[in-house]
C-alpha cells in the first residue's frame, strides 16, 4: 500500500470513529415526581374504591434518576391494597370505577417535560384478582418537541409500555405493587476523545502534504 493510499484510509478510519463517538450511549437524568400535574382525574396520588370492601390504588413517582441510554425505565410505580378483601372465590371483593392518570416525565438533563395519559375503565379487585389495567397515550414522547409540554427533549425520547396491568393486592415480589415500565433512548453529540482528534489531524496533515508535493 502507498504511503499516499494509507493516510486516506488512516483519515476515513477516524472519521468513522469520531461519527461512532458523537452517536455513542449518554445518560440521562430524569424523574416523575417534580411536576404537580401527575395524578388521577380530580387530582392526588391515591383512588378510592367506589364498591365493596374499602381499597386504595396509589401511585409514587420516581425521584431523580440518572441512566444510561438507550436504557428499559420505571415511570413510577401503582399500589393496588386492599385490606379486608377475600379471594375471588369467596366474593368479598371491591371495585373501582373508570379513571384517568396523567404521568408527567421530566428530562432534566435536556429540560423538557411530557406527559403520559392514561385511561382506565376501571374493574373489580379480590385478593387474588385484578380487572384493572391502564392503556397509555401517546406512546412516546420526544425528540425534539414531539410531545413537549415544556423544553426541547434534543434528541431524548421516552416511551412507556402500554397497557400497564394493576396485579391483585397479593401478588407480586411486593404484594400488590405494579410497574410502569418504559424505555430512554438518546443521540448525544459528544465531545471527541483527544486521540481520535489527533489521529483526525495527523491523517488530514498527510494528506495536505502529498499534495503540496504532487503540485510541486
């Protein structure tokens, strides 16, 4: 190979490995709990049962949470509890009428905000038994504007798994806690590592040379 031919294939080789650089995995910080918009249609954190054996379903929102993208997520978590119910075989069950939860992500490394909607028709609980689930919209909110209530989520996006099943007050690692699951992804535009810069600037000083050489 000519010295000529090797510096050209020694400059694409690093742009290459720049342009890998500037797509590679950032992180990103963000959390569900900063917005006072999250919450069930009416407002607060906790729906009340509305037939049947007293139960709560109650939401917590993620604190500040930094990962690294692209990255499966928690949005928060659902507590389905009921204290006195039976299984569903004994009938001593309760219900929950139809209702919607408004899910406000927030990106705090890109200062963006979107909100999740979720509706529900609502459904009996027994012990051992949930009806209940929650279908989202949209799906995804960024990049860009897409979806922004506030900010600019550059080249962040969020999505959540829809529909989000409310397992029974028993079931579960933590009885009766589900969930919500999404996904972070981001293109960050990052800063090249001094070795790639160098091997950028030699390649481009060898090749400027052979050309001064060839007009010579």
């Amino acid at each position: 190979m000519t010295m000529r031919r090797l510096i050209a294939v020694s400059a694409l080789a690093a742009l290459f490995l720049l342009m890998a650089e500037s797509a590679g995995a950032s992180t990103i910080l963000y959390d569900t709990t900063d917005s006072p918009i999250t919450g069930f249609s009416g407002g607060g954190l906790v729906l009340d049962s509305t037939g049947g054996a007293a139960a709560t379903l109650t939401y917590s929102g993620l604190g500040d949470t930094s990962v690294g993208t692209p990255s499966n997520i928690s949005l928060g978590d659902f507590d389905l509890v009921c204290p006195t119910c039976g299984t569903q075989a004994s009938g001593l069950g309760t219900a929950f009428s139809a209702f919607t939860f408004d899910l406000v992500v927030t990106d705090d490394t890109d200062g963006a905000t979107g909100e999740f909607v979720g509706t529900s028709a609502g459904g009996s609980v027994w012990n051992d038994v949930s009806q209940i689930s929650i279908s989202w919209s949209p799906l995804q909110v960024g990049p860009g504007t897409s979806g922004a209530m506030t900010g600019n989520f550059n080249g962040t996006d969020f999505t959540i798994s829809s529909p989000t099943l409310i397992v029974s007050p028993n079931s579960g690692a933590k009885p009766g806690d589900t969930t919500v699951q999404g996904t972070v992804t981001s293109l960050s535009i990052g800063t090249p590592e001094p070795a790639s810069m160098a091997l950028v600037g030699g390649a481009l000083i060898g090749l400027a040379a052979l050309a001064r050489k060839r007009r010579a």
